[in-house]
C-alpha cells in the first residue's frame, strides 16, 4: 500500500544558539524587537514536510509517494530519495524557482525560531492527483496555499482517504476553509498549539471535530499525543527520548508512523503509540533526515 504525501521539500539551515531566547528578548520592549543571535554551528539537511514524513514512513518499510516541487537547486535532493529508494515520480522541478529554503534558529530549550522562504512550494498546485496515482492514503502536509486546497479536493474526489495536517501552514486559513478541509478529511492532526488556532478559527472544539473524522490527533511533543475519536479523547503517553538533541522534523517523524500505521490496518490508538516512539527517536538525532530505527516497527 502507498502513501501519497503531499507537501514541501526545502533544505534546512538549521542553527544553535547557546542560550535562551527568553534571556535575550525583553517583554516590554517587543513592539520595537531588534534581536540578534550568535549561532556558532550551522548544518544544511534535506527538510519540508514531505520530505521528512516520506522519509520515516520509508525507514518503517512503507511506501512513499512524496509530491512536491523543487527548483533549480533540487537535484541533490531527488538523487537523495532516488539512493534511498523512495519514488520520486511525483517531484517536479522548476528550473526558474528556488527550492524552499528553511533557517531554524533552535536554543538550548529546543524553542525555535524559524524563517521560511517558500520558492518553487508555491507552484505545488501544478501537480495534480488522479485516481490512478497509485496510492490507497493520502496526506495533505504544508504546502503552498493553493496546492493545499486542490489537493484535499483531489484526493476526497479520487475516494483516496487522506490525513489533514496543516501545521504551520493552518494561519493562511480562515475558519471557512479549515471547516471544508475537516469536511473532506478522514482524519485530521495538529500540535496543541495549532490545535487551538484550529478551535479558534472553526468555533467548532476538539470534540466535534472528532465527530466528523474517523480520529483527530492532538500531539503533545514529550507528553505524547491526544486522540479523540466520536467525541471522546484518549491521553496516548509518549516515550522517554534516549537524548535531547534537535527537535527539527519530530512531528514528521510521528507522523510518518501515523501513516505507516494506518497504512497497516492497525487502530488509531495503535498508530499514534508508533507515532510517538518515532518522535522520541527522532529528536535524539541532529537534522530532520539522519535518524535510523532501532526497533521493529511490527512489535510495536
């Protein structure tokens, strides 16, 4: 079974700031912020949503569909996935775009800041969903507005059952389109913070969203991820990380097990203990893409 995994590829520029922002950034003085961090290592990895949920539904032994563009510069993306093993059929390159590009500045909390330059991501809406795609799930992941939009639309009309998951892409939605997404879902996923801009902008509270989706799962970061189902909600606890390291790309990783989960037929309870144990084993790890299994995804 395939999951076609709608969303961003960018590369990430992710540094280190030796101390905390709440150290730095005075509250009274926040209407003229003028801020500047000494961040004295920097690495550049493969990132973007799709990417990082492709590649740990991949490590699971799952089958990846990632759909996104890249620009001019993304060719060492695609030969990444291509000796990884993952299909790229559905990337396209736009040779007169950048690849998205992220700059996360992370400090020794694991708050984040981040800067986003989205590039040839706002062209996803070229890409297209059939019904022969060849995928039996879907997932609707940051994207470029438009692309969001069309491809929920695309996969509900295709009868392909698809996971909404608008992360930091939710602000350019107002209630009446998050309201459609839900409609189109069958299931949706958010963090707690999205999860009260969702609330918010919807009117409409976890529980009644939980009513018009087979499941609606609230991650909680360290403290695992809430899943409500016809109303009701489950606390799912998470794992104890074997290291704190880099928190980049931990809610792709869940998510890659929340697919590979339901891709496998098992409960949704079931898919969100694996979620978090890929969260937890991922954060142990610097980058979004440079984590391995230690365990048997099937004993999970």
């Amino acid at each position: 079974m395939a999951s076609l995994i709608c969303g961003s590829l960018a590369f990430d520029n992710i540094m280190t700031f030796s101390g905390r922002f709440a150290d730095q950034i005075m509250p009274d003085q926040i209407h003229i912020l003028n801020v500047s961090f000494l961040v004295p290592t920097l690495r550049r990895d493969f990132g973007g949503c799709a990417g990082n949920i492709a590649y740990a539904l991949h490590l699971l032994g799952g089958q990846a569909l990632p759909m996104a563009v890249v620009g001019h510069d993304g060719d060492g993306y695609v030969a990444h996935f291509k000796e990884l093993g993952i299909d790229t059929r559905f990337i396209k390159k736009l040779d007169d775009h950048y690849t998205a590009q992220c700059m996360i500045t992370t400090d020794m909390d694991n708050n984040q800041i981040t800067a986003f330059h989205p590039g040839a991501m706002m062209q996803a809406h070229e890409n297209t969903i059939t019904k022969d795609c060849g995928a039996a799930i879907g997932i609707v992941a940051p994207d470029g507005r438009d692309a969001m939009l069309q491809h929920a639309e695309q996969l509900h009309a295709a009868g392909i059952p698809f996971v909404f998951d608008p992360g930091q892409g939710l602000p350019m939605f107002d209630g009446n389109d998050l309201r459609h997404f839900i409609s189109l879902a069958t299931w949706v996923t958010v963090n707690d913070y999205e999860g009260k801009m969702l609330t918010e902008r919807t009117g409409l509270s976890f529980a009644e969203i939980s009513t018009q989706v087979q499941g609606l799962m609230v991650t909680l970061g360290a403290e695992g991820c809430e899943l409500w189902e016809n109303g009701e909600r489950t606390h799912v606890p998470g794992l104890k990380a074997a290291a704190v390291v880099d928190p980049t790309g931990c809610g792709d990783a869940w998510r890659g097990g929340l697919l590979w989960g339901l891709e496998q037929g098992r409960s949704l309870h079931s898919c969100v203990e694996l979620g978090n144990r890929m969260g937890a084993l991922k954060i142990a790890a610097r980058g979004p893409q440079n984590y391995q299994l230690d365990f048997d995804p099937a004993a999970v």
